[in-house]
C-alpha cells in the first residue's frame, strides 16, 4: 500500500505546481491586455493628431472655432469610409473567434495586436469630442474599477458561472440598440445604453476572470502549451474588450467635451 503521507506530498507537489502555472497564465493574460490597451490608446492619439489641424488651407472641414479636419479626418469621420472603421473591430472579434483553432499562438498573438490598432483608429474620435483630461481621468477610473472587479472574480468563492448567459444577452441588445440610435440619434437611449452598458460589462470584468481561472486549472493536467497559449490570447482579449466598452461608456455618461 502506498504510503500515505507520500500521496499526500505528491498531490501537495501537483496543486502547488497548477498555482505557479495559473500565476503565470494570468500574468500572461493580463502582460498582453495591457500591451493591447497601450496598442489602442498610442493609434487613437496619433490619428487623432493626424485627423485635425488648425490651419484652414489644409482643412476639408470645420469642426470648431480654429479647428479643423484633414484630409485623414474627413475620410475616417465624415466619408462613407467611418462605417467601415465603425464596425472593422466587431469583424476583427468574431474573425479571431472563429479561427483561433487554426492558428498558432504567436498567430492569435499577432492578430490581437493588430485588432488593437485598428480599434485605436475605430476609437480616435474621442480626442475630438473630450478634453484629454476628462479622457485620462476616466481611463484612472476605470482602470481602478477594473482591477477591483477582476481580482473579486479572481478571488471568490462564489461560483458566478451563472452570470454569463444573462451578460451575454445583454450585450446582444446593447449592440442592437447601439446600431438603432446610430440612426436615431436618441440622447435618452444613449444615456440608457451606457448607464446599463456599465453595469454589464462590469459584471462581465469578474465572470471572465473566474471563467479563465476555472478554464486553465481544468486544463492544466493536460499540458497542451499550445492550447494555453491561445486560451492566454483569448482570455486577454475578454478582459480587454470589458475594459474598453467599460471605459467607453463612463466617458459618454462623465466625460467632459470640448
């Protein structure tokens, strides 16, 4: 019969080995979210920059007193071409989710990096509209709240697995009613939408954060390095568009215009 305490220390052994992995699969989540945020922010200042100018002779628009769009601008927020920089990152998401299995992880790895810039692009507008220090202090808050909700996620004991089918819902209709008041133009249904738009993906910061913790421990003993890798990818990406919609919305709702 197998000693007792020697079973002990080899499963002792097993757990703290799944916990020095799990450490470093969330450290790998969270190192490629934040090189991806840095990504996004870096492209939307600097075609912003590009977008706007101050002398009239090179402008194609007007925007404001002594402000003026580029031709860069006119093309990315008033030609036809803003539809196509509207939705490329929604295709970027679903184009990685539905080939993500046929891709390496340095592939999937790339490919997020790449849809980062382009939602930089997709989001430039918004040094337009805010002030820069209206956008920097609603990026502090939501990077604290962010770290508050995914490190409750992280933390818990509570099995919040439930949360995700109604989350999902509703982010289902706020992307309907998002694409309705493109139309519509509805400040009220704006301010709905982003006052709910909060509170959804707020919820869904701590049940991603859960959902990756529980997906690396039931995979660990498997060993699939490849598989991680991807699921690394994937799990960053999550976090990462909670983090923008969240960032996102609390501006529209706190952000102060110019």
């Amino acid at each position: 019969m197998a000693d007792v305490n020697t079973i002990r220390g080899v499963a002792g052994a097993r757990a703290a080995e799944i916990d020095a992995g799990l450490r470093a699969h969330m450290n790998k989540v969270y190192g490629t979210m934040s090189v991806g945020m840095l990504i996004t922010f870096a492209a939307a200042w600097a075609i912003s920059g590009l977008a706007v100018t101050t002398d009239p002779s090179a402008a194609s628009a007007q925007i404001g007193p002594d402000k003026y769009l580029t031709g860069i601008g006119y093309a990315l927020y008033a030609s036809p071409l803003k539809w196509v920089v509207m939705f490329a990152p929604l295709l970027f998401v679903f184009g990685l989710g539905a080939a993500i299995n046929r891709m390496s992880a340095a592939t999937a790895q790339t490919v997020f990096y790449l849809f980062a810039a382009v939602m930089g692009v997709s989001i430039s507008s918004i040094f337009l509209v805010f002030t820069g220090y209206s956008i920097a202090q609603i990026f502090l808050i939501t990077s604290i709240a962010f770290a508050g909700l995914s490190l409750w996620g992280y933390t818990t004991k509570k099995d919040i697995s439930g949360w995700g089918t109604f989350l999902i819902m509703g982010v289902i209709g706020l992307i309907v009613a998002s694409i309705v008041n493109i139309f519509l133009q509805s400040g009220a249904l704006m301010f709905a939408i982003s006052s709910i738009g909060v509170l959804i993906f707020a919820g869904l910061t701590a049940y991603d954060t859960q959902r990756i913790k529980s997906e690396y421990v039931a995979h660990a003993a498997h060993g699939d390095s490849d598989w991680l890798g991807k699921a690394a990818i994937m799990g960053a990406l999550s976090l990462y568009l909670n983090f923008i919609n969240m960032f996102m919305m609390l501006l529209q709702l706190f952000g102060q215009r110019e």
